[in-house]
C-alpha cells in the first residue's frame, strides 16, 4: 500500500496501466489494491475514464528515513495505522531499556486521545500525530511545568512557519486566532518520585481542511491558515528539535526561568474566564501561572491557585 500511496500522493491523475507496472501488478490487482487504500485509510481515489486514478488530495507523507537521519539522538518509529501514539509510546517505554528519548509517529489513529478522555480526530496523513517518549533521571520534581513548556515549544515550532497571531491556553493547549491548533497529552511510566518516563503525546493540526472534519469546538490548522500544504516531514524534525531543547531548558533551569517567555502568550490574560473539574465549576479572573504552572485566578479580591490535569479553562462568555 505504501508504494501506491507514494505513487499517488502527488494528487495527479495516474492510469492503471501505469500504476500497474511501476507495482509489478495487473489494472485489475491495482482496482483491488485502491479499494483496500480507500477502506483501511479512508482517502477518496477519484476514477476518471480515459484519465486514471487520483487521490481527492495530495498527501505530505512520513519520510521516516528523512526523519531518523535528522534526528540522531532520537530512537524514531513511524507507522502508519495505531491506536493512539500515546498507547504505543507506553509499550516503546517500558522496553527502553537504554533510556533514550524515543519518538513514536503516525499516518492515522483510531482512537486519538485528548485531555480529559475526549477523542483527538485523526484523519489519515492530516496532521502530526506524535508521542515523546523521554527519561527522568530524578523524577517528576525536575520537569514542573513541563505541559506549559511542551506548548511552549510547539508554539516556538509553529512561528518558524509564519504563523502568527498565537496564544497558549493553559495549561497545554495551542490557540491560532483563538482557534485550536494543537494540543499535548501527558502520561508517566513509574515512579514520579524516581527515575521515570514521561510520555508527551502531541497532536497538531497541519493540512486538514475545514470542510474535512466536524469537531465540537473552534479549531484551525497550518494549511488553513497559510493557504498551502506544508511537507509533514520537516515539521517533525523542527518540533522535535524544539521539545527537546525546550526540556532541556526546563531542567537546567526549572519553570521559573520560563514563566515570563509563557506569559508573553497566555491567553485571555486579565479576562473573566471559568475552570471546571467535573460538575465543578469555579469564576475568577486569569492573573497568570506562578513559578511552577499552576493557573493563578482572581476570584473575590483574592488570588488563588489551581493545579490538576483534569482542569478544564474556558472563556466566561463561552461556557
């Protein structure tokens, strides 16, 4: 299938004829190979008489060797259908046996998770779909904040691009014109007070069109947003160039060292906004983050503060 889809990813129109001998098949074995394509990547092949076969949309498609060969200090994976990134990251974990940073990547996932237990779409060669796995020698003290810094780096990643107009939304998510545009999963493997592995799945949206995908709430992506599609390839080198240097930031220097850089894109700074866990929900006015993440709100004249991966930020007006 890979070979079919590196034929066809330009989104031009190829004749059977000549599909089939670049693949060593029949027209009719290639008729049935872009019928298992269609079902198992759920792309639309357009067939068009006296012209051939076309993807609906050209693809930017993984170059795990381009992508290996930029990334030395990295173990990377790419495969093309998985669960989630996260859940295959969890099995690369617990085999790191050398504890190397590890990046898991992927085509498609069919159960993309978000934060919260809400699902990620996943479309096909969409988007990146992506999970980092990286050590902790001394535990989770020496990586506080670390979900403010991951968007941090994301952000940094994205205006290397051209795309302006960004925010982060605490504690992890990334706004483009109060738009989604990418949001970070963390999970840990072991004892967070010891050496352990922290998982950092990252979903950003990069040629997915509006018109593809219906999702609940106001979200865009790279292509929309520039009006071209963008080679997925290189955008994965420079995030993970990112992340990791940004990691290695936040344990050299801790969160404090990083907290006015984040707050220079926080958004809905000194407006009215609610945090819900749950059927819980609780007003106040967003002062900031202090100096190890936690989300600082002014509720009644006074500051309080606020910490847990179950929180959930949203404007007042929006709720």
């Amino acid at each position: 299938m890979q070979a079919l889809l590196a034929i066809l990813a330009d989104g031009r129109f190829h004749s059977g004829e000549l599909l089939g001998s670049a693949l060593g098949l029949s027209r009719s074995a290639v008729w049935k190979r872009l019928q298992a394509l269609q079902a198992e990547t759920g792309l639309v092949v357009d067939k068009v008489r006296g012209k051939g076969y076309r993807l609906q949309r050209p693809l930017s498609l993984l170059d795990e060797e381009l992508i290996t060969a930029a990334l030395p200090e990295l173990d990377v994976c790419v495969h093309q259908t998985v669960t989630s990134t996260n859940s295959l990251a969890q099995e690369y974990a617990a085999a790191n046996t050398a504890r190397k940073p590890v990046l898991v990547l992927a085509e498609k996932q069919t159960q993309g998770r978000g934060r919260r237990g809400r699902s990620w779409v996943s479309p096909y060669a969409g988007n990146i779909y992506a999970s980092l796995v990286y050590p902790l020698a001394s535990g989770l003290q020496q990586a506080k904040g670390v979900s403010l810094v991951m968007a941090l780096a994301v952000l940094r990643t994205l205006q290397s691009r051209g795309l302006a107009a960004l925010s982060l939304k605490w504690p992890n998510d990334v706004l483009c014109g109060n738009k989604k545009i990418s949001g970070i999963l963390l999970e840990l493997l072991g004892d967070p007070s010891d050496a352990c592995q922290l998982i950092i799945g990252l979903g950003i949206n990069v040629n997915m069109r509006e018109e593809q995908q219906a999702i609940e709430q106001p979200w865009t992506s790279l292509a929309a947003e520039l009006g071209v599609m963008l080679d997925r390839s290189a955008l994965v080198v420079d995030l993970a160039k990112h992340l990791i240097a940004h990691l290695k930031r936040l344990e050299g220097e801790g969160f404090s060292q990083l907290r006015d850089e984040w707050m220079g894109f926080s958004a809905w700074q000194g407006q009215d906004v609610q945090l819900s866990s749950g059927d819980t929900v609780i007003a106040g006015r967003l002062s900031g983050v202090d100096e190890d993440g936690s989300l600082l709100l002014e509720i009644d004249g006074h500051q309080q503060r606020f910490s847990g991966g179950e929180l959930s930020l949203r404007l007042a007006h929006d709720s």
